[in-house]
C-alpha cells in the first residue's frame, strides 16, 4: 500500500496547519505555497531562501509592489517542493488561523481533476508505476476495490516521474532524440506538444517539470479552456519578478493552447522571444493552423503519436499491477474461484488477459479512454457483486471477482459518455445540435451546444457550422440569421473561449427561435443535380447575355439584342438560361 502525506490529499492538506517560515503565520497546508510567493516577495529580507541574497530589501525599497489581491490561482511545482521552503510535510503542526490569502486558496489536483475555476491548474500527482516492467502477472499493491473507487485507474503517485516511465513515442523522446538530450541537460526550449486525446502530452510536460523541480525552475500550468487573458498577464508579471528579483527561470504549461485565440496568444510572445518564460504548449489542433505562426516559429514542435497496442497494454498493466488486479491467462483455463485464498475483506479481482488486450485495442491509442473504462469496468463488477442465494434467502459477495472482455468492453462505453472531441461523438453531437435548431427545440439546441463545450470542442468549429446552418435552414426566412451566424465566428475569434460560449448559446437560440426555409438550399441543390445530370458538353452561354469588349466580339453576336433592364419601366420579356433549359423553375421542382 502507497503512503502519501497530508500534501498529497487536498482535503487533508486543508485541515494540516503549518506555520510560514517567513513571517511565522499558520494556515493550512494546502495554503502554505501560494502563501510563500507572496511572502517571499514582500519579505525578501527575511527570505531564508540562499539564493535570496541580500540585495532583495533594496529591491523591495524600490517599490516592488504585492501581486494583486485579485490575483488568480497559480499552480506552481517547484515552490511547492522547494528544498530551502519547508513543504507542508516539512513544517510542524499546529492550530492557526486562515492564511492571509483573504481565501484565495492553492492546492494540488489530481491528476485529471477538472482545472479550477480560474483556468489555473496545479501540477497534480502523477501516475507512474515505477515497479518493475509490468509483467501479465498483477502484483496486488493495493486492494483493487480501494483504489478503483479512490477514482483513479493509475497509480497514485507520479510525483518523481522521469523519462525512463514514459512509454512509447520513441520518435519524440527516445534515446537519440534531440528532446532527450535536452531534458538531460536541461536545457528546455518553449515547445508545442502535438498529438491526439490521451497520447501522453500533458504526461511529458509533467515529466519536464519533475525534471524543472530538481533544478529549481519555476513550472506553472494554465489551462487555456478556462484562463483568461489576465492570468497569463498574471504569470508573466511573475516571472518577470522571478527572473530579476531571484533569478528564476519560469515555465509556463499551456493546456489545450490552440483554445487561446491568437490576440491571447500574442501575450506571450514578447516574453518567450525575451526569455521571461519558456512555453510549453500542448494542442490535439494541428499549430500551425492553431498557432501563432510568430510563436509557433520561436517553439519547438514535438509530434507525439497515437499509442500503439503495446504502449497501451504496457500502460494498462501497470495500473492493473498497481490496483493489485491479477491477470488470468486465457490459454489456461483455470476458475478464479480456485485461486489462492483471500482472507482480506477486500475481494481479489481477476481480469481476463484477453480483456486487457481488447482494452488496449479498443482504446484507439488513447491511455486516458483505456485507463478510464478500466476503472469503470472494476467498479462496475465490483458494485455488482451481490449474489442471491435461494437456498438460504441471503445474499453474500463473493470474495473473488473476474472481470471479462465484455465488462471492459462496457467499461469503454461508458468512459466515452461525456464526449469524444476527434472521434464519432464529434460528429453526432454536432448533427444533434443542428437537428435540434431545425426542429426549433431552443433547449435541447443548448444542452447540445453545451456538451460539447464543455466536453472541449473548437467554438470555431460550432461557429462555422452556424453560419452554414444560417443559409441551409434558414436562409430568406431571416437574412439576417446569417449576419448574426457571422458576427458570432468572428466574436469567438476575438475573444476566445470561455467568454465566448454566450455569444455562440446566443446565436443557438436565435437559429432556434427563427423561422425556416430551405427553399434556397434546395433550389440550388436542383441546380448542382442539373448540372451533374447533364449529358454530352454543356450548353453555351446564350450570345445576348455575353459581354463583348471587343469589336470582333460583337461582329460575332456578343451581346446582341440584350435587353438592359433599367431602361425598361415593365418588367423584361428576356431569356437567361441556356436554349435547352427555357422554362426549368429550379425552385420548382428538378427538371434535369
Ligand atoms: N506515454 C505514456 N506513458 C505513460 N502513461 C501515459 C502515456 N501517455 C498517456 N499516459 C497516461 O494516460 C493518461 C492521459 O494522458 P495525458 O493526459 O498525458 O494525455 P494528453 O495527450 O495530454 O490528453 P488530452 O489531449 O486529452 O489532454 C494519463 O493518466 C497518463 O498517465
């Protein structure tokens, strides 16, 4: 069984109060890191920091002025492992008030929990089982029922991860790759990571900032599906106070970068040029549609791959090491219920190995989706275990359970539930939304739109799907549908998501509300089936209604007898469609 301090549960963190070595406060645990950067900065005198140096009171003296109250939340590795500032499993206990944060709180998230509110995201644990290769026998660490319902199908702690756990992507960071002898002598240049859902490029940043934290370099993450412009402003103004003040190198992380709009982007640009920061990007979007083409050109773009099935059994038999699930080999058909006996409270799980396979396959190179439908199958079998014997009247659990191909199998289901930004759910959510505005459904239209923001999606793409559905569906019903679609792609384009997501809600009930008519959608697709039905060459251009700039086009009957319309008060008798096609009403019916 793993044991974590107080530091690593954020609940526990909060009711650990530790005392700040700088001005002697108590507060909480989770308190003390974001606490210390501030204090630090207005007590550099008293900073017990080495590095710190005396020169800190003159600097202070010249006005250094305290982060704003309003500063948002920053997650930040390096302070919260800093060798000279006592962590919080460091310091003593001790009852105290609040820190002086006026609430504003800092603590470590898991590693896939949710951002904060503010888009800033601490540096979560980070899951690497560093036992061993993971061979198919399961080494029962920790009781598969505890951890699986703890939330989380990867080991627990991936506090030290270095390179040598990353699995797969030889290309980007295998032995001879010029990012590998970079980490090695860290030497971090700004980097855009590249790579589809779940292929480990927010694992790799992590990684690099294991590596940062040893060489004392600040590493703060932003997620860029909830930061706002001032946050990045935030952390730059921090780094700056950082590189000058301590002479701290600052890197920043950027998750889902290609959500920044480019104006957001440019905020870094100057700073990455000057040094202030180093960037590291990581987008599923191709950058250089997604990216800056100024900041793509200062940042290194690392590729990283779908993991291929090795690299995902790989992954996933280290979390089933890790659960302490056992691995049942299928070419030896044994009962599990004849295994060792258990005398724990705690059932054995056994899983199938041909279900760690299917996993693996089915998982489409995406660790997370693996791993999650893996927890989700554990926790499914487990709280299914119940069984009814009629002879006695009673249920019992039994204290085995075997998890099959089929429970992975739903497992993955499940796991995909909330929305697939590059897969199936891409599409059918989107072609529900638009289903939904043509059945003039204004609520199911936001609860589409909502899933998928809020499952990650492009708002450009939602936008552009928009301005298209204003011509098909809308089209002369409401001219105006399509000005409003437009003003909404573009206002997205500005100022980025989230702030973004109203005016697209907006233009979704506007497109709901409003009346319909395919009538030109329809008519110009009779024209397309006109055109692709026609047989041998097409019909000239009727001379009357060619342009004849030429005096020898006019000999030949350019223009000739064409009717100027403006010169007419009634209304013209005059042919516009080729000879063959006189009378065809296209927004009648298809004549062709
Ligand atoms: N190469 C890898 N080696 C070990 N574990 C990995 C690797 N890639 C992914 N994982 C595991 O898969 C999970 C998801 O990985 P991660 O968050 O790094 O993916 P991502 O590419 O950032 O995904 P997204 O684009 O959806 O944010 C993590 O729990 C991580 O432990």
């Amino acid at each position: 069984m793993e044991v974590s301090g107080p530091e690593d549960d954020p609940f526990l963190s909060q009711l650990h109060q530790v005392q700040c070595p700088v001005c002697q406060q108590m507060m909480p645990a989770a308190h003390i890191n974001s606490h210390l950067d501030r204090c630090l900065l207005l007590n550099p005198a008293s900073n017990a920091e080495p590095a710190a140096g005396p020169h800190r009171v003159s600097e202070r003296a010249k006005g250094l002025s305290p982060p704003s109250a309003k500063r948002r939340r920053l997650s930040e590795s390096s302070a919260l492992k800093q060798p000279a500032t006592p962590t919080a499993a460091e310091s003593s206990e001790g009852e105290g008030e609040e820190g002086d944060d006026g609430g504003e709180t800092e603590s470590r998230e898991s590693y896939d929990a949710p951002p904060t509110p503010s888009g800033a995201r601490l540096i979560p644990d980070f899951p690497v089982a560093r036992s061993s290769s993971p061979g198919r026998k399961g080494s029962g660490k920790r009781p598969a029922a505890a951890a699986a319902a703890a939330g989380s199908a990867s080991p627990r702690s991936w506090d030290e991860a270095e390179l040598q756990d990353y699995i797969g992507q030889s290309r980007a960071v295998g032995q001879e790759t010029l990012l590998r002898s970079l980490l090695e002598t860290n030497e971090i240049p700004s980097l855009i990571l590249w790579g589809p859902p779940g292929c480990g490029k927010t694992t790799l940043a992590h990684i690099i900032a294991n590596n940062s934290k040893k060489h004392s370099i600040r590493f703060v993450t932003l997620s860029a599906t909830n930061a706002k412009t001032n946050d990045v402003r935030d952390v730059i103004k921090q780094a700056q106070n950082e590189k000058s003040f301590f002479k701290r190198k600052t890197i920043l992380f950027i998750d889902e970068i290609h959500r920044f709009n480019k104006s957001q982007q440019d905020t870094f640009l100057p700073h990455v040029e000057c040094g202030t920061i180093t960037l590291i990007g990581a987008t599923t979007e191709n950058p250089s549609f997604q990216v800056n083409a100024a900041l793509l050109s200062r940042c290194r773009v690392i590729v990283l791959e779908k993991l291929p099935v090795e690299a995902m059994v790989t992954i996933l038999m280290r979390a089933i090491n890790s659960l302490g699930i056992h691995v049942l080999d299928s070419s030896r058909p044994t009962d599990p219920l004849s295994h060792s006996s258990n005398s724990s409270s705690e059932p054995s799980v056994f899983i199938e190995d041909k279900a760690v396979d299917t996993l693996a396959y089915l998982s489409d190179g995406d660790a997370r989706a693996g791993l999650n439908g893996l927890q989700l199958a554990v926790l499914a079998r487990l709280c299914s275990r119940k069984i009814f014997c009629k002879k006695s009247g009673q249920t019992y659990s039994p204290s085995r359970v075997l998890i099959s191909e089929n429970d992975v199998k739903e497992g993955l289901q499940k796991s995909h539930i909330l929305y697939d930004r590059a897969g199936e759910e891409h599409y059918n959510c989107i072609s529900a939304l638009h289903k939904s505005m043509r059945g003039s459904d204004q609520s199911a239209s936001l609860y589409w739109l909502a899933r998928m923001l809020e499952g990650g999606e492009d708002p450009l793409y939602v936008a552009r799907r928009l301005v298209r559905f204003a011509s098909e569906d809308i089209g002369l019903a409401d001219p105006s549908a399509l000005t409003q679609a437009v003003a909404a792609y573009q206002g997205c384009h500005f100022i980025g998501m989230p702030e973004c997501e109203v005016l697209l809600a907006q233009c979704v009930v506007y497109f709901a509300r409003a009346p319909k008519s395919i009538e030109v959608y329809s008519a110009y697709n009779n024209v397309k089936a006109c055109l692709r039905n026609h047989q041998g060459p097409l019909p000239p251009v009727p001379l009357h209604l060619r342009n004849a700039p030429t005096r020898l086009m006019k000999d030949l009957g350019y223009g000739k007898g064409y009717k100027y319309n403006p010169m007419y008060s009634e209304p013209v008798d005059q042919e516009y469609l080729p000879e063959e096609l006189r009378g065809v009403d296209f927004f009648k019916q298809r004549r062709c």
